[in-house]
C-alpha cells in the first residue's frame, strides 16, 4: 500500500465503522487543531469536541459523530487505538539494511539468526545470541551469554550486561541498560561490603522500555518485566524486582529491590516504590505517588499522595488543605472562648 488511501479501505484496516464519503483518499494524519484537508484525525478526549467541529481534516477517528464537523467519521470503541493502526499505515517504521558492519566487533563464539542488522560500533561477546531480525544501532554492547530474542530493535548504546535474556519483539530505546549490579552492600565498621550481584535479568517478549532506563541484575535470582509490560524514559527498576505483564510505567519512577508489581498496573510518572512490598493485579498509581507498603486492590483500584493513599480520601484531603490556615484560626480562637469568625 502506498502513502493514499480511500476512507473505505481505511475503516476496514483499523476495524472502525464508516459516517460519511468511503471514496475520499487521505494522505497522512495530524494533530485535530492542525490536520488540513486529505489527512486524518482523532478525537479521544471529549473536551476537545470543539477542534472537531472547526478541523479541515478530511476525516475524524472517534467514538461518535459530533454535530457541526463537516468530516467523514471513523466510529470506534477504542479511537486512540484505531488511531495507532492508522499511523502505522502512513508512516511505515524504518528498518536499516541487515548484515554486519565491518566497524563492529562480533566475537567468534557469538551467535546470529538471521537478516540480523549488526550496525557500527556495536559489541557482541563470547556466547551471546541475537535472533532473527533483530536491529541494533550503532554502540549497543550484548554481553557475554546474554540472548536477545526475534525482531527486536535495540537502539544507540542500550547495553545488555552478561547473562541478560530478553524475549522477542522487544524495543529498548537509546542507553538502556540492562542487568547493571543491584544496589546491596552490607554496613561494617571498616564501611559498606559490596553484596554480589551474581543474578540475571528476564525481560518478556513485547517489551518497550524508554531511553536512559536501567533495570538491575537480581542478587540472587531473577529480575523479571513480564510480557508486554513498557516502561518510560528514565524509569529505575531495582535487584529482584518482579513485574507482571501489561503493566505500564511512566518515566522518573524508581522501585527499589524485591518489589513485586502486579499484571495490568498503571503508574504515574515520578512514584517511588519501597522495596519488598506488593502493588496487586490492576491498580492505579497517581503520579509522584509514594508507595511505603503493600496495596491491596480489594482496598482501592487507585492510590495517591505521599505516602499513598486511595485516590477519593487523597481529593478530600488536597482540598482542605488550602483551608487549613483558616480552620487553624478559629479552632484557635475557639480555644480562647473568642467567636471563631472574630467577630466582636
């Protein structure tokens, strides 16, 4: 398929429903307050309704027509994921020719599947196993005996230490690391014992973890991101931690050692989380959440604040908290037997 298509043909490829012209051909996609006439759309987020009835977008993905917009609707449950398909369709990913490039250093014990793009500057040592398919741009290093699964894309200077294995179709962005020593050491009086670090670490297929990302190898043991799981830019994942599948992390959160994360949690962006604690299957966690102790979903699906609390105890709270000078003063007043408005 080229770079055009008709609206008809469109819908079909997304799953979306048709409202209007099947014959109109779009050319690309584009924000909703800047796409012009032959690009496509969308409309998540209710309050922005409004850009929808001004857009000269030839055509809206969203759940429902809105009154007023002169664009063909593409109807859909899921708008934001139909949208994706979209973009997938006009902007196809760009895939560097396989083979191995002479300014890399593959050792002779190394194994390669096949069609794999082994770019400058990229290491691969005694023992290691790359799949087919996978890309890996100029400066990653797979350490001694890591494996690496099929059609994954590892991008400038991710670095797998020894031992690492990672699944397949996974994407790890620019200077990722993966399998760095966990953070132990053991106090005495002569200082801190460095503990060693003699684990590894498990990264599920379907994976995508954020630039500049670190995950640490286990003490002992295994630190583990389960099947489909992403991680932002940035986000810190200590020894022993183990994370379910399809659990999404937003960037600058830490979770120290021995953490067990559930399947399908949410966490916003810049929570901490104490070690050797349990978040269940499916909760939420706002963002600069900090999380002391185990939470339970049976308790709250969605937890906020420092420490974390569940969410509609935390919206009380924050909005008292702007009026506690002024209940401070007439609690205190009160105590002084005066009128708690301080009035004579």
């Amino acid at each position: 398929m080229g770079n055009e298509i008709r609206l008809v043909d469109l819908a079909a490829r997304i799953g979306a429903r048709l409202d209007g012209d099947g014959g109109i051909v779009v050319k690309g996609v584009a924000p909703i307050e800047e796409a012009t006439a032959g690009q496509v759309t969308f409309l998540a987020n209710p309050k922005y309704s409004g850009f929808a009835r001004t857009s000269a977008a030839s055509a809206i993905i969203a759940k429902g027509r809105v009154e007023g917009s002169r664009a063909a609707f593409l109807l859909s449950e899921n708008p934001y994921y139909a949208f994706a398909c979209a973009v997938e369709l006009f902007h196809r990913p760009m895939r560097p020719k396989a083979g191995v490039s002479p300014a890399s250093q593959v050792h002779p014990g190394a194994r390669l599947g096949k069609d794999v793009t082994v770019s400058s500057f990229v290491v691969i040592e005694d023992g290691a196993v790359v799949g087919d398919r996978t890309v890996l741009y100029p400066g990653v290093v797979i350490g001694e005996g890591a494996s690496v699964g099929e059609d994954c894309l590892f991008y400038p200077h991710v670095v797998l230490y020894h031992g690492v294995r990672v699944g397949a179709r996974v994407i790890l962005h620019a200077g990722c690391v993966i399998g760095s020593d966990g953070f132990g050491f053991a106090p005495s009086r002569e200082g801190y014992k460095k503990i060693p670090q003699v684990g590894t670490v498990e990264i599920g297929d379907d994976v995508e973890i954020g630039a500049n990302a670190t995950v640490d190898r286990a003490a002992l043991g295994v630190t583990r991101i389960g099947r489909g799981s992403k991680l932002d830019n940035l986000v810190q994942v200590g020894h022993n931690v183990a994370i379910g599948s399809d659990t999404v992390i937003a960037a600058l959160t830490g979770i120290a050692g021995s953490c067990r994360i559930g399947s399908r949690v949410m966490i916003g962006g810049q929570a901490g989380l104490a070690g050797h604690l349990e978040v269940e299957d499916g909760i939420m966690l706002g963002a600069k959440c900090g999380v002391a102790d185990t939470l339970r979903a049976s308790e709250a699906k969605a937890w906020s604040g420092i420490p974390a609390i569940p969410h509609p105890t935390w919206l009380r709270m924050v909005t008292l908290l702007p009026k506690l000078p002024e209940l401070f003063r007439r609690v205190k007043r009160l105590e002084e037997g005066k009128n708690p408005k301080g009035e004579e």
